[in-house]
C-alpha cells in the first residue's frame, strides 16, 4: 500500500508474512501470491508488531517488549510466557561489608530508620 512501511516479509507455505503499518500500528499481515489477496492478522493499536520470523509451521514476533506466536492454520494467536532461571550467586541474598561505599550515613530520631548517600 502506498504509504506505508511494509517489512520482514516471509515465505511460509505458500503465503508471504509481513509486518505493516499501514493501520498505523504495524501489525501482521499476509499475502497470497496467487490471488494477490493482502489480509490483516492482528490488530494492535498500543504498540507496533516487529521481528517477525517464521519456522516449524508457525510466525513468531515481538510487540509491547512480548513475544507472540501466531499460527497461520489456526490463526490463534498467543503471548508466549518466558521464565529465566539462572545460576546468579551474585544476585543472592547475602552480607557485605559497604561502610566504605557510603557517605554521610544519618539515623532518625528513633533510630528505626537510616539516609545513606550512595557516591556511585
């Protein structure tokens, strides 16, 4: 469409996968070579579609910092949930000495509460 941004096109099957704005928000989209036919697959509003890849049947792409899968058979249409596991001993809760990393160090009148200044 003229005027608009069309991108990350993909071959699945015989249907080519875009990304376009041309509703403002980019969005998915598909076309079909053989009817020339261009259909719009999802209709975000807030934040645009981007990334879009294809494998193993289905699309995957990110919008609003989230990634969705969308199959084209079906056409759902799902957030995918990511968890993040690690083995971080750094970001485990632990004791350490900072009296030397801290100025200015102020109790409160109760002395339930403390104000440090972190110089970094």
């Amino acid at each position: 469409m003229e005027g608009s941004n069309d991108t990350d096109p993909v071959w699945l099957g015989d249907t080519i996968y875009f990304l376009s704005d041309r509703d403002y928000a980019a969005n998915l989209y598909s076309y079909n070579p053989g009817t020339k036919q261009v259909t719009q697959l999802t209709h975000y509003k807030d934040f645009d579609a981007k990334h879009l890849n294809a494998g193993g049947g289905v699309l995957v792409y990110e919008q609003g910092g989230y990634l969705h899968l969308f199959d084209p058979g079906t056409k759902s249409d799902k957030q995918l949930v990511i968890n993040v596991r690690g083995d971080l001993p750094w970001a485990l809760p632990h004791w350490a000495d900072v009296s030397e990393d801290l100025t200015n160090p102020s109790l409160s009148p109760t002395g339930a509460r403390a104000l440090v200044r972190d110089p970094g």
